[in-house]
C-alpha cells in the first residue's frame, strides 16, 4: 500500500486483515539454515542498550510495542501485534516523499536462556507483496555476569519484485538507516521506563 501521506490506523487494520491468508514469499526458516544460502544479502547488528534486570524487561516491553518501528519516519500498525507464531504484523516507512506500508509474519518466537544468558525476540518473513523476500530477527539479551543488555538483529533478504533491483542501492540504505536507528529508539523506551517506575 503506498500512500503520499501517513496512514491512518483503520487503513493499516484493513491492509493485516487482507494480508492475513497470503502465504510467505519465500521459503520459511532462512535464518536457520545453514550454511547460508546464496543470492541473499546478510545484515547483522548488535548494540549494547541497557544494564541490568530492569533495563532487560525494558527491552522486552520495548519489543512488544514495536519500538523499532516508533520514528519519525516509520510507524507500526496499532495496536501493537502480539509476539506469537502465525501473528501478521503491519508497518509503515517513508522514503522519496511516499509511505510504504507492507505485512510480514511472525514465523518464530524466541524465549529462554542459556548459562548466562537471557533471551527473547522473535523472526518474521515478508509476505507475498512485499516488495523484500526474507526474515528478519529481533533478539533482546541479559548477560547476568556482566548485566548487559543488547539488542541484535539478524537479517537475509533480497529484492521480491524486479523493479526493486532498480532500487536496490536505496533499498539498502534504508535498512541501514533502520538498524543503525533501532537501538536508539530501544535506550529511549527504557529510559522512559526507568522514569515511569515508582521510587
């Protein structure tokens, strides 16, 4: 759905609710196959965004509400979707004065710990539509020895229509400009958390 100015929430509803039967437009569980499969570009980000317990839950919170999603630029459809398997999920990003609003699918759910580590997150894949084939992953993460929190994401992805390869140098500026923005967003919601918290 393209639109010259900022979709409103009922237009975004109507988009997952059209989106919700489409299948994937690629073959599920490309993160997890290895070793990797050519002809897919391999983006991965890591930053440190917090410390301790509460920054952690922060994060997850942060998650839940789509925070990557909460700039300027970019929107997630509301209300937020919850994490779960199967769960469409809509957002909107301008670029070249256009709003450009697709669907992706939440195709895994990541929750648990190892020695040392706390995790949670989640991997979606574009649908049928989409201008991308992929999935990306969204992981937030506790080390309890060190009490840093990071977020992490993990991405392959190419163009999914071939008037994107035209595209493609912006395209990938564009998911640059997304990692690169999306800690940020995430140390602002914690902040925010930390404020909101009674003393």
């Amino acid at each position: 759905m393209l639109t010259l100015r900022r979709p409103n929430p009922s237009a975004l509803a109507e988009m997952i609710e059209s989106n919700r039967s489409k299948p994937l437009s690629y073959r599920e569980g490309l993160l997890n196959r290895s070793p990797a499969e050519r002809g897919w570009f391999v983006d991965r980000h890591r930053e440190t965004i917090g410390h301790g317990v509460g920054d952690f839950e922060g994060a997850c919170e942060a998650l839940r509400q789509w925070a990557q999603f909460r700039r300027p630029w970019a929107l997630p459809a509301q209300p937020p979707a919850p994490i779960r398997i199967g769960e469409t999920v809509g957002y909107s990003v301008r670029a070249l004065g256009i709003w450009w609003s697709y669907c992706c699918r939440i195709v895994d759910t990541i929750d648990g710990r190892d020695a040392d580590t706390q995790f949670f997150g989640f991997d979606y894949g574009t649908i049928r539509g989409h201008p991308e084939r992929g999935e990306e992953r969204f992981v937030v993460a506790h080390n309890h020895a060190s009490g840093q929190v990071w977020l992490e994401l993990f991405a392959m992805s190419r163009p999914g229509r071939w008037f994107m390869w035209f595209g493609l140098p912006l395209g990938r500026r564009m998911q640059a400009r997304f990692r690169r923005g999306a800690a940020a967003t995430f140390r602002d919601f914690i902040a925010q958390a930390r404020t909101a918290k009674p003393l």
